[in-house]
C-alpha cells in the first residue's frame, strides 16, 4: 500500500511537470548535453549495446517486459519482506525508498530529458533524426508499458533523469542481500541492479547516467532517513525536565 500509493502521488506529480508542457528542443537540448558529456568520457556506447541486440526479436522483447515489470514486483516483495520479517530495519529503508522518488522529481522537474528511444522517434515527442537508436517498444513489442497507447499521452516521455528503474533495483539489491541464505540468491539479487542498467539501456529508455543520477538520488534519499531517524532518536531518548521546586 505505500508503494502503491507513493507511486500514484509520484506519478501525479511527475506528470505535471510532463511532455506536454516541456517543448521536445529543451527535452532535446538537455539530451545532447548529456551525450556531449558522455563522449567527453568516451563512453557514449548506449547505441553500440543497444545495435549489437537488434537482430534479435524475443531478446528485446524479454527485456522490454523486464523495463515495464519486474521492478515493481520485486521492489513490492523487498518492501513486504522488509515489514514482515526485518522490522527494525524497515522504517528506515522505507524511508530511504520514498525521499529517493521524491527527489527524483526534482530531476524531473528541472531537468528534462530526451531519452534515446525518442531522439529518432517523430512527432510530438521526438523527431531529432541521426542518432541511429530504436524504441524497442514500439517496434518488438512487449506485455505492457507506461510508455505506449494512452498512456503516452499523459505520462511525462522526459522523466529520464535520474532513472527510478536503477534506483529502486540498487535499493532492493542493498535491502536484501545481507538476508539472501543461498549463493545463488546472493548472486541473484547481486546482479539485479546491473540487469536493470543493461535493460534501461539497450532499450533506449535511459542513459546510462541516468543510472548514476538514479544512484545519488537513493544515496540523497538514505541520508535524508538517516539524520530524520537520528533526530526522532534523540528527541524520544531526551530525559525529561524535572519540575521545579518550591
């Protein structure tokens, strides 16, 4: 019930700071800044990861259903494993997980941004040719998406920084590790958030510094829960004034 209702408020305001009231040259602006800063690095490489897999129809398909799925299930299930059977630790990780969303529409709101699926894509949203990427989505197919259909239309095509689908599976990787019993579940839940960064990125749905934005907001969102937590703790253990004598 949390996440869902964190989800909705998120949504809701995400939205309103959404395509339609971003022009698709500020949203496209923001994206070549970011390619810019990339190929500083030498590592605008999202379009050779995604190239290498276009030939292969079910692949993409399994991993365009893996975007638009597993991280809500998988963070609900942490969520409720986290209540149920680690409670001393859950408020905090609780926290940790809502201040992360709601930092993450400041990026929303001040910075919009292009994703790689839009920037060869056409009207209203796209429509910046020459980058060579392609909305998987649309041309494989999948389950289900925010991204397609109606949905499209009122969700925000230019909240892409920082990306939620990398902060939530760092959060449950960090959530569930220290209790996976088996090597397998440990090396499961290990490579969970680097699962996430390849399906974000050879889906064209993110940058892969949309991941490290995704990173220091669930960093910002931790420490935000730790001091609150402090702060609750000192005010609850803070011994009480004697009354005065007469």
């Amino acid at each position: 019930l949390v996440l869902l209702a964190l989800y909705i408020v998120y949504s809701a305001i995400r939205n309103e700071f959404g395509s339609a009231t971003v022009s698709p040259d500020h949203a496209f602006d923001n994206a070549r800044r970011v390619i810019d800063i990339e190929r500083e690095l030498g590592l605008f490489i999202e379009e050779n990861i995604q190239d290498a897999f276009l030939g292969y129809r079910l692949f993409l398909q399994f991993w365009n259903v893996f975007y638009g799925t597993l991280h809500f299930w998988i963070t609900g299930y942490a969520l409720i494993y986290l209540f149920r059977k680690q409670p001393a630790r859950y408020s905090l990780w609780r926290n940790t997980i809502i201040f992360a969303t709601l930092l993450a529409l400041i990026g929303f709101a001040f910075f919009p941004l292009m994703p790689p699926r839009l920037l060869d894509a056409g009207p209203p949203f796209g429509g910046f040719a020459g980058y060579g990427f392609v909305d998987t989505l649309a041309v494989y197919g999948g389950l289900w998406s925010f991204d397609s259909g109606a949905m499209e239309q009122i969700s925000n095509q230019y909240a892409a920084m920082p990306s939620l689908h990398f902060a939530w599976a760092l959060w449950t990787f960090l959530v569930l590790y220290p209790h996976m019993k088996h090597r397998w579940s440990k090396i499961l839940i290990a490579v969970y958030p680097w699962l996430t960064l390849f399906a974000i990125v050879v889906t064209a749905n993110h940058y892969w510094i949309d991941a490290l934005g995704g990173l220091v907001a669930l960093a910002g969102g931790y420490a935000i829960s730790w001091i609150l937590r402090e702060a609750f703790r000192r005010l609850r253990h803070r011994p009480a004034a004697t009354p005065a004598t007469t």
